[in-house]
C-alpha cells in the first residue's frame, strides 16, 4: 500500500500482456490525477474507457464491480460513476430504440422485471452522483483550506521578514547614534586635552 512506484512497474507490466485491462488502466490513470498530471490522466482515461466507447456494456460493467468488489476500493468514486454512466447508457438505449427486434421481444416479455430494474438502476444512479459530488465537494473544501493556510504562512513569513528587516534597521540605527555620540565624546576630550 502506498508504493506507487511499484504499483506503476506491475500496471505497465500487465498491461504489456494485456493491453485491454481496463482496472490497470483507471488505476494508472487515479496515480497521474494524483500526482497532478491532469492532462496524461485525462488521455489514459479515456483509454480505459474505451469499452464504454464500443458499447462495450457488459465488459466495462464487469470491470467495474470487479473493482468495487477490491477490499479498499468498495466506495471507490469512479467507479461508482462509471456504472452509472453504465445504466444511463443501457436505458438511453432501450429507450431510443436502437435495440434488434429480437432484443425488443426479450425487452417486452421482461418488462414487469426491467421496470423494477431500471427504478432500482435510477436510484443506484442518483446514489451514485450524490457520492461523486459529495465527495468532489469535500475535495473542493479541502483544497481551499490547503490554499488559505498557505496563503496564511506566506503572510505570517512576510510579516516575520519584515519585522526582523525593521528590527535590524533599528539594531543599525542604534549603533549608528551610539558611534556617533561616542566619537563626539572622543573629539570632546581631545579638544579639552590640548
């Protein structure tokens, strides 16, 4: 856990045998966004998505509970959304009528089923989508506490740097006086000496 090097050499190595496997591919893609390369992630995501892409439903599908079903990652976001997108995609299908006339019989013998799987689906969905924004909110706040206690310490470190600037300034103007008044005292005595 928390090895990420290590993570990443066994990712790519998998990957070499099985350039397909979309949970290496989403798990690369969760260390670049972590690590702040926003972009590469952006461009692995949408490798990883590429079953989503063809259609692939059942594949992305399973794919998906496999990775809700790791210990550690039952709650994981993405994945959460991605069945979403999921089930959106699968009842925007029925519902356009893209389906074969064979798959609108199977779809029409099982109706009474798919009403209750689709509100099942809707709900799962709407769960999921109150999870993904509750938790890019918590991000979101986290974030802008990071950002203002930063913004605190550079404040703090300027306001020190200036105190010490003026402190030292004081120190220089100090002995400054004290040089002077001590060389006139000199210059006193002298002049009383000759």
């Amino acid at each position: 856990m928390g090895n990420r090097d290590c993570a990443k050499k066994l990712y790519d190595t998998i990957l070499e045998v099985y350039p397909r496997f979309t949970d290496c591919l989403l798990r690369l893609d969760c260390m670049l966004r972590d690590r702040g390369h926003e972009a590469d992630a952006i461009k692995m995501f949408d490798k990883g998505n590429i079953h989503l892409k063809k259609r692939e439903w059942v594949f992305a599908q399973k794919k998906y509970e496999k990775v809700m079903g790791m210990p550690g990652l039952k709650n994981d976001p993405y994945a959460f959304l991605s069945m979403g997108n999921i089930f959106m995609s699968n009842l925007a299908s029925v519902a356009s009528g893209t389906s074969s006339p064979s798959e609108k019989k199977k779809h029409h013998n099982s109706l009474s089923f798919d009403k209750e799987t689709v509100s099942d689906y809707e709900k799962f969905c709407g769960d999921t989508l109150t999870k993904a924004s509750y938790h890019l909110e918590f991000e979101r706040q986290k974030e802008e506490k990071r950002r203002l206690e930063i913004e605190t310490q550079c404040k703090l470190l300027r306001e020190y740097e200036e105190r010490v600037a003026r402190e030292q300034e004081e120190a220089r103007v100090k002995e400054d006086d004290l040089r002077r008044r001590h060389e006139a005292i000199q210059l006193k005595q002298d002049e009383r000496l000759k």
